[in-house]
C-alpha cells in the first residue's frame, strides 16, 4: 500500500475532525433552532387565541343573517391562522371548512386538545390534520358563554409546514455557513500543512545532501520551535561527521602520500592474487601497465620467476616472510618479500614489497670480480716474492754468505712487490669505473615524492604548531636527482620541523639550470639545524634567500 503524503494525512485528519465537530454543531444547532421556532409559534398561537376569544366575547349578538360560522370564517384570515369553535364536541365554526362545510365535519370530542380545554387547562398538540391532511399545531381554551356565542373550545391551528419551512431556511443558512468553515478551515489546514511539509523536504534535503558528502550543509530557518531539536542535531550531526570525515580524508591523503612516496615497489594483492593498488615505485619498475590495478603480477610485467615464487609461498605464515632475490627485464635487482594481510569478507590477501638492491647487488657483483681479478694477477708476483724472498734468505745464512746473490734477489723481490702495486691500483680503479657506471644506470631519487612524504610525515608536528604549509607548484610526474631518497626525508622534515609558529609556508619545485630547486617561502627561524653532511654528500645545498629557505639538489 502505497504511504501518504504528510500533506494528505493532515488534510485528511483535519477535515475528518472538522467533519465531526461541524455535522455535531450543525445537529444541536438546528434542533435548538426548531424548538426556539416551536416555541415561538406556540407563543404566537396563544396571543393569538386570546385575542381570538376575545373577538367572539366582545362581538355583539348576531343579527338576520350574520352568524358564528360566518364571523369565524371572515376573522380567520385576519388573525393568520385556522380558527375553530367547537360546542359539545362538534364543530359550530370553521375559517379553513367554511360555514357551508361545517355539518359535515367530524365530532372533535376526542381530539387531546380539546379534551384538556374542557378540563379547564390550555390544550395543545401538534400533529396531522384528518381534515386538511397537514401537521398541525393546536391550541384550544374554554370559552365561557356569552351573549353573543354559547359555551365552547375555541381552536386555533398552525401549519407546521411553514414552520418547518423557516426552519429549512435556517438549515440551508447554517449549512452554507458550516460548509464555508469547513472549505476555510481545510484550506488553512492544507496551507498549514505545505509548510510543515515543506520544512520537513528542507531537514531532508540537508540530510540527503550531508549523505552525499556536503557537510557544509546547515539549517539556518527553523520554522517553530517545535522542529529547533530536529535542526540542532542535523547541524551538529553535520558538523561532527564533517569533522571525522576531514581526519580520515586527512589521514587517507597523508598514507597515500607515504605510500606514494616509497622508495621500494608495493603491490596490494587480494586473496585471488590481482592487484587491488599499487604505489608510485611499483609503476616504474614495472611500465609494461599503467595502471596494474585489476591485474597479476605477470600479467603487470613481473618475471615469471617472482610470479610462481609467490604462487608457490602457501601464505599462512602471519609475519613478513622473504621470497627471493630476483633480476628484472631492466637489470633492477630486486629483493622480494611478502606480508599476509586480511581483508573484511575478502579472504586473505597479502602485501608485496620490491626492495631495489640493485646497487647492493653491483657491489657484490664488483667485488666477487675484484677477489677474483686480484687471486689471478697477484698469483704470479706473490710466488716470485716468496721464492726469492726464500732464496736471498738462504744466501744470507750460508757460510760464507752470498751478499750478491742475496741482492739479486731481492732486486727481483722489489720489481715483483711494484708490479703487485700496479696490479692492486688497476683492480681499485677498475671496481671504481664498475661502481659508478652500475650506479648510473640506478633509477634517480624522486625529490617531489620525498617532499610529499615529508609533508605527510610532519602534520601532526606542524598542526600542533599552528602552522599551515602548501605545495603551490610542482612538475608533473617524479623529479629526479642524485640524493638518496632517506636523506631527503629527513632533510625536509627538518626545515618544516623548524618552522616559526602559527606561520604560512608555500612550497615549491622547480628546474633551473640542471638543478631541482626547492623554495619554502614564509618566515625562517636563522638559527636552522639541518644535516648538511648528508646533502653536501650527495652534491646539495641549502641556504637562505631572503625570507625563503632554498635547497638546490643536482639533477640527475
């Protein structure tokens, strides 16, 4: 069944009560207005009946052709009403039958009015006529005689029909008057009943729209008092789920941020293995896929290897566990490992972390090289050392010693220690050129997800601090330079650690030059304590221009 409108419900309810109250007023009104109309014409009736014997008592005695019959019927019309003298019982007079009529009506002995007038008393009675076939009001009295007229009940009669007719009137007038009541009173109950019902689709659409994410949304107009607790808690509900909604977007942007800004590969994969995110270091190490969300591992560019080495891990371990060492298509070295992680009616899933220890793995890689190059090339000289070695030792010690020989062979002693030098020198400059070029080929920092990261990292610092800081201008997409990645977290977190309070800082990221230029512009406290041998060591700096805090970083 469908549910009414408020509107209609109290539209409804109000003409029901109306209906109900108005049909009560409209019966006790005309039932006291017919009775006030019965008495009133039973009021008439009896001066009319005094006057009435009066007349017949006062009128001198009737001559040659002037008799009771007649003087009724022509003093009947004049009075307005049926006149009627009764004598034992029987009719002797009629205004509405006529002298000509009168012998033929009934004897009205019986009738209860007359009956109560000969008793002494005023009869009265109200019902129908058998002569005229009308209702009737009757009223009777004796009538002593006299010398005009004998003994007697004079009679009047009323038609009850024109009373009923004032009385008709009268109800046709108060229903007319009742039915505008009830139109009016509708009218204002529906009118009433808009507003309400339109403060009512107010409070809902501030609800529907602080549901949708509008928490600004506030009732500013209550309509009555009576909806003022209504309001009060739709706007402190707004102003409080507004308020949690900030701190969990807060929070959500600021482990975005870190998550973005993570110098390993992260890949969140559900209980079926897919994707459901990826971070910023992931996409590089693996473009085959812009964006791998929805994927596998191999189908976003993973080695078969690390794809069947995480297949095969069985993830019922509840800690971090490590899955291998593995080399990429772009000759990354990366160490791979997996945490479980469970997820509300999605089963278990887990977090993939990809550790680039490409350098690492270059330097074990130069090094396996060096112990190798230095076992062969120091083989030769080494043996030489120690033959002659032995051999000048020997010399020296017969009897009588053999200075010259002795000599001889520690001159070839020398030359062999000198071309060990040569060799050592040539595999140290060797390893050198192999570090750095493996190095080279090591993807650069992104110095605009390590400033994100530091932002992210400082709100609860800067927030106690009333301090407020803005990114205004930055590239599009990662910046990068030759500083470790730590380094400049840690760097930047410095210089907004150390920010005057209740300040404004914007921050900006530009290139000049071959060099990332990264400005915090507000005011600065002189007296900074920033780790400047890290900067300094990977070819950064920092200074002061102006108000502005300045670190320039090589790019890479």
């Amino acid at each position: 069944m469908p549910r009414r409108s408020i509107t209609l419900n109290y539209l409804l309810w109000t003409w029901g009560f109306f209906l109900l109250v108005l049909s009560a007023v409209f019966l006790f009104a005309t039932g006291q207005a017919e009775r006030a109309v019965l008495a009133e014409a039973e009021v008439r009736a009896r001066h009319s009946l005094d006057l009435a014997a009066y007349l017949l008592r006062a009128h001198p005695p009737f001559g040659a052709g002037d008799t009771l019959a007649a003087y009724v019927d022509g003093l009947g019309p004049h009075l307005g009403f049926r006149l009627t003298y009764i004598v034992d019982g029987r009719v002797a007079a009629d205004s509405e039958v006529g002298e000509s009529g009168v012998p033929d009506m009934e004897n009205h002995a019986d009738r209860p009015e007359v009956r109560a007038a000969r008793q002494g008393e005023l009869g009265q009675d109200l019902r129908l006529s058998r002569t005229l076939g009308r209702d009737m009001l009757y009223v009777a009295k004796a009538l002593p005689a006299t010398a005009t007229v004998p003994a007697g009940i004079v009679r009047l009669a009323l038609p009850v029909s024109a009373l009923r007719g004032e009385i008709g009137r009268g109800r046709e007038t108060l229903l007319g008057v009742l039915a505008l009541i009830f139109v009016a009173g509708g009218l204002a109950a529906y009118l009433l009943a808009r507003r309400m019902s339109g403060s009512i689709r107010e409070f809902s659409q501030v609800a529907a729209a602080i549901g949708n994410g509008h928490f600004d949304q506030r009732i500013h107009i209550v309509p009555a008092t009576d909806f003022a607790p209504l309001a009060e808690a739709l706007n402190t509900l707004a102003a409080r789920i507004g308020s949690h909604v900030g701190e969990i977007e807060e929070r959500r942007q600021r482990q975005e941020t870190i998550f973005e800004g993570m110098a390993e590969g992260l890949a969140i994969l559900d209980a079926s293995g897919r994707i459901v995110g990826a971070n910023r270091a992931f996409r590089e190490m693996f473009p085959k896929i812009a964006d791998p969300v929805g994927r596998t591992l191999l189908e976003a560019g993973a080695p078969l290897c690390v794809d069947r080495a995480l297949s095969g891990d069985d993830g019922r371990q509840a800690a971090a566990r490590r899955i291998g060492r593995f080399e990429l298509p772009s000759a990354r070295v990366v160490e791979v490992t997996a945490a479980p992680v469970s997820g509300a009616g999605q089963g278990r899933g887990s977090i993939v972390t990809f550790h680039d220890v490409t350098e690492a793995a270059a330097m074990d890689h130069i090094f396996r090289d060096f112990v190798i190059d230095a076992s062969h090339n120091l083989r030769t000289p080494l043996t030489k050392v120690l033959g002659f070695g032995e051999t000048a030792r020997d010399q020296l010690a017969a009897t009588p010693p053999d200075v010259a020989g002795a000599g001889a062979a520690l001159d070839v002693v020398v030359r062999s220690a000198g071309a060990m030098k040569t060799v050592i020198d040539e595999l140290l400059t060797a390893a050198r050129d192999r570090f750095a070029a493996a190095k080279a080929k090591a993807p650069a920092t992104d110095a605009l997800a390590a400033l994100k990261q530091a932002l992210a990292g400082s709100v609860p610092i800067l927030r106690a601090k009333g301090v407020t800081a803005r990114l205004i201008d930055a590239p599009d997409g990662p910046v990068g330079v030759g500083a470790a990645y730590d380094v400049l977290v840690r760097f930047f977190a410095a210089v907004l650690a150390q920010t005057p309070d209740a300040v404004s800082i914007a921050i900006s990221l530009t290139r000049e030059e071959g060099d990332v230029l990264v400005r915090f512009q507000g005011p600065a406290s002189l007296g900074l304590i920033l780790p400047d041998a890290e900067l300094a060591a990977a070819g950064g700096k920092a200074f002061l221009d102006g108000a502005t805090r300045v670190v320039r970083l090589p790019q890479a």
